[in-house]
C-alpha cells in the first residue's frame, strides 16, 4: 500500500540520515499508546539511530538513487517526503513502534496490531496524508472526537491525531482513544517491559508468554497437548505463567551487538534451572589452540542437575534399565563425565588438506572413559598413550584411506581430533583467549570469517555435498564485512558481538554499504540463483531417473 510505505520508508530514511531533531510537542515515546496487555512490543529507537549514519550519504547509494528515480516516475508527489522525510510531520526524536496482542479465544478473534509514529506537526502530517490517499477512492476519512480514522484494504485502519499517526488492525472507539490519550495502565505497568526498555538500545522486542498460554489452554486439542506434557514433566501449570523474552540490537563504531533475555517464570527456575552450569567444569582454554582457528564452540550441562531432575520424577530406574544392556548406568556417567564439551575447527594448512577438527570432552574420573573406550571393540586401536580410531573402508571410494580419528584421555578431558599434529599440540597445553571467554557461561560460539572466507574452497570440498551447489553461497559472502562474531549464554542471557572489518566507521553505516553493492550486482546474484536452482532441479531429476532405472531392473529380475 502506497500510504504505509512511503511513511515507513520516509521514517527509516530520516532515523538513518537526520543529525538532528524537531521541536516536540507531545511525548515522542509511542509505547506509552501500547496497551498493558500487549503481548509483543517492537521499539526502534529513532533519536539513537539519527546518530549512527549520515542522510547524505546514504543518498549517494544506488538503491535510494533508484527509488528517488522510481518514486518521481509513478508517484512524483511523494518525492518531496523521501528527499525530506521532516516534510511529512513525523517525529525522530524519541521512538517508533509495533505492538501486536493475542486474543484470548484465537479461533473467533483476529490479532490485535498497531504500527505507530510519533507526530510533530499534525499540519505537515495531514497534508502528507492527503496528497498520499488521493489516489485511493475508497479511502473516506471520518472525523471522530479528538482523531480521524480512515478504512484502508485488508481490514486495516489509519488513525490520525494530534501526536499520533498509527496504522492500526481495529477501529474500536474506547481501544483508540485509550492508545491516543493513555490514562489507565499502558505497557509501562509491566515491571519485566520496563526493566528492558531501561536499557535504551536501537531495537528492541519484547514479548510476554502469558497471552499465548492461556489462549492455548483455552483450545480445547493444544490445552489437553499442554497439560499433559506437564502433568508427564511433573511442571506446575504455575510455571507457564510470568514468562518473558526480549531481544535488542545495537549499531556501535565497528561492532555490533545483540543479546536475548529469557525471562523465566519462578517455578520453571526452581525446577530446571540447576540443568546448565554458571560456567563450564574444565578449562578447555588450556587444551584448544588458538593458531587458524575458524570456529569454536563451547556447551555445557550439569550432570548432576540432570540426574536430580529425573530423580525426582522417577525417570532414573527406568534410563538405567536401558544402560545395563551396555554396562553402565546412571550413577557411573554421572561420576564419569562433567556434561561439558569444547570443540575447533581449524583451517587447512594447505589447499589439499582437510581441515582440523579437535573435540574436548570433560572427565570426573580418567579410568570410567578408559574403561568405555575398551568396550567399542576392534574399531579402536592403541599406539602407546593415544587411541585411533578407524572407520570403515569407503563403498563409493575402495581405494579412499579410511577415515580416522586419534584420541588421548589426560586426568579431565580426553582430546579427539582428526589430525594428530593438533592433538600433540593440544597435549602440549595452550591458553587460548577465546575459548576462555566462551568458557564462561554454559554455551559458546565464535567465527572467524576471515579465515572462513579465505579457505571457503577447501571447507567446500570438505562437506558431504557437491562444492558447485555453495557457489552462491561463496558469492554472497565477498559483500560482508563481518570480521569476527562471538557468543556467550551466561544464565539467562545470550550475547553476541559482531566485530566488523571496519573498526572506525558506524556498524549501521557499513551495512547500508554492504546492501548497496549487493544491489549494483543484483543481476549477477539473480543469474547464480537461477543456476543454482536449475543445477539442483537437474540433479533431482537425475536421481529420479535413476531411481526410475533401478526400480525397473528389479521387476525384470523379479
């Protein structure tokens, strides 16, 4: 629709271009309009972003070029309001937002939604509605006491006031009135919402469990699914109530970061939040090396809690019942392993050698892994303190060396990898920044794509796939400017920081750059995905053909 876009582009195109803000009249911070009962909020926080890049040059970019040229084409009365999105009244100096809320009864009521714009000059903004709906014939304004509502296509609304412009999914006198001029209690009575707006990033989403569950209690199939897998769970119907997520965003100088909240429900701590550690058992620092690491990848869960959790519900016996069968039970592994891993993946030194993976899983006991790894039998073979072990020989490849794997045990880890130059390394002890770092909290993960980038050819052919089906894959990864990215889960918080191969320009500004040289070679990336899916729709039939062959040979033979 011709009205929304333009207010929506002519809204982002003034946050990432403006170096400055209108006088305000009204309250610039639209989740004030969102009612208490939301169930998810979506703020982007304009008077943050107006900082982060520059109008002028993001007028520069091909692909606002390009619209600017489109717009005066087929819509030249809009041009004015996307040259300078102040024209159209909007007001950059606090947020803009969408709100959505779940019906209690999801079978008979649609979802409730508002997209929202703070307003600055409502002369401005009328007129910039004006000029949009003159083509829309059906649009008919109505003037309402303090608001003007206009019915637009698929059952949507457009809601104009004197600090407000919102596009909305209803027309209910007392909920607009209530979102124009809020008296009662609005989003911000919700402590959890509060304490995460508190924080002021770029973007921010957040959303409340409590509607979904009790709108899927209320259905009659999802309730009896829900209720019981609590009631096999031994879970409280409690503990689905007062549970949170949000998620923000941040464009920093060269970085950008982003984190995940898992807000969680009192009871649902109690009973499951012993299952991951505050940070892991052994220091896997000391055994991965750092040297052409790609990726590395930390995880960890508390044996001992997982264990007090099937206890408690009598899981317990019947898990062990299965493990006599391999000679072990519960209360072995439990005293056996710590529950956490580490693993790296290194790139090639050379274009014809695989790339390096070493694992390091955590020991409580040496002997209790010695002791499983005499059980697997003739696949596992020992050269004085190191196991190797031997797959089986290729069908498709008879001549291809098996593939094999050499493993140590040390007092509390043992160390497997598919090169014994990185497990002699390993052996030799490290310390290892990174893994440090991810080792703190109970998940972890880091990329290097420097070093993915350059050897993308070697990883490539490494993968059990044909190499040609990642070239647009290989492609689209020369328009990144990622350098690293890393990630740590500490309780309930997940973080991850995106550093970029720019460090003094703004994260915000080199995407925009990034998006705009994948727009001047669209045609070349359209050309590969079009090969690409014609190879792999070529391959399909060739399977299929084969398939085909094979089933006939049968039934000649039959």
């Amino acid at each position: 629709m011709k009205l929304l876009a333009v207010f929506l582009t002519a809204s982002i195109l003034f946050v990432l271009g403006s170096c400055g803000g209108p006088s305000v009249k009204g309250s610039a911070d639209v989740s004030n309009a969102i009612p208490a009962n939301a169930t998810g909020v979506f703020l982007m926080n304009t008077k943050q972003l107006m900082k982060k890049a520059d109008y002028a040059s993001l007028k520069q970019t091909s692909f606002f070029k390009d619209f600017i040229q489109k717009a005066k084409e087929e819509s030249p009365e809009m041009v004015p309001f996307l040259e300078d999105p102040e024209a159209a009244g909007i007001n950059m100096a606090g947020n803009m937002g969408v709100y959505f809320s779940v019906p209690e009864n999801m079978s008979e009521k649609s979802f409730e939604a508002a997209f929202m714009l703070p307003v600055s000059d409502k002369a401005k903004m009328d007129a910039a509605v004006q000029i949009a709906l003159k083509e829309e014939k059906e649009a008919q304004p109505e003037a309402k006491d303090g608001y003007t509502i206009t019915a637009l296509d698929n059952d949507a609304f457009l809601i104009q006031s004197e600090h407000l412009l919102a596009f909305t999914s209803f027309n209910d006198d007392e909920k607009i009135k209530n979102m124009l001029n809020p008296s009662g209690e609005n989003i911000h009575s919700n402590a959890n919402f509060k304490k995460h707006l508190k924080e002021s990033k770029d973007i921010m989403f957040w959303m409340s469990a409590d509607p979904i569950v009790e709108a899927m209690l209320k259905n009659p199939e999802t309730g009896r699914s829900i209720k019981g897998g609590l009631a096999m769970a031994q879970i409280p119907e409690e503990g689905l109530k007062g549970n949170y997520m949000s998620f923000f965003y941040d464009f920093k100088k060269g970085e950008m970061d982003a984190g995940t909240y898992f807000d969680f429900s009192e009871v649902l701590v109690q009973e499951l939040g012993d299952v991951f550690p505050n940070k892991l058992a052994v220091d896997y620092a000391s055994y991965l090396p750092a040297e052409n690491a790609a990726a590395s990848m930390t995880f960890g869960i508390s044996v001992d809690g997982v264990l007090n959790f099937m206890a408690k519900r009598g899981l317990d016996q019947f898990v062990d019942n299965y493990l006599k069968f391999v000679g072990l039970d519960l209360g072995q592994i439990k005293n056996g392993i710590t529950g956490d891993m580490a693993v790296n993946v290194y790139a090639p030194a050379a274009q014809d050698n695989d790339p390096a993976v070493l694992l390091a899983v955590g020991l409580k006991d040496k002997a209790f892994m010695d002791s499983l790894l005499t059980k697997v039998g003739s696949m596992v073979s020992k050269d004085g303190d190191k196991y190797i072990f031997t797959g089986q020989q290729s069908i498709m490849d008879p001549d291809a060396t098996p593939m094999q794997f050499f493993a140590i045990v040390k007092d509390d880890v043992i160390l497997v990898s598919n090169s014994n130059a990185h497990l002699d390394k390993a052996i030799a002890g490290t310390n290892n920044k990174v893994v440090n770092e991810l080792q703190s909290g109970w998940v972890g993960m880091f990329l290097d794509y420097n070093l993915i980038n350059q050897n993308y050819d070697v990883i490539a052919n490494y993968l059990p796939m044909d190499p040609n089906s990642l070239s647009l894959s290989k492609m689209m990864s020369e328009y990144q400017n990622v350098s690293t990215v890393k990630m740590i889960g500490k309780g309930n918080e997940i973080m991850a920081k995106t550093i970029l191969k720019d460090a003094n320009k703004n994260s915000l500004k080199s995407l925009i750059e990034s998006l705009d040289k994948m727009y001047q070679d669209k045609e070349k990336i359209e050309a590969e995905m079009k090969k690409q899916l014609e190879d792999e729709f070529k391959d399909f039939e060739d399977d299929f053909d084969d398939l085909e062959n094979t089933t006939e040979e049968v039934l000649e033979n039959t």
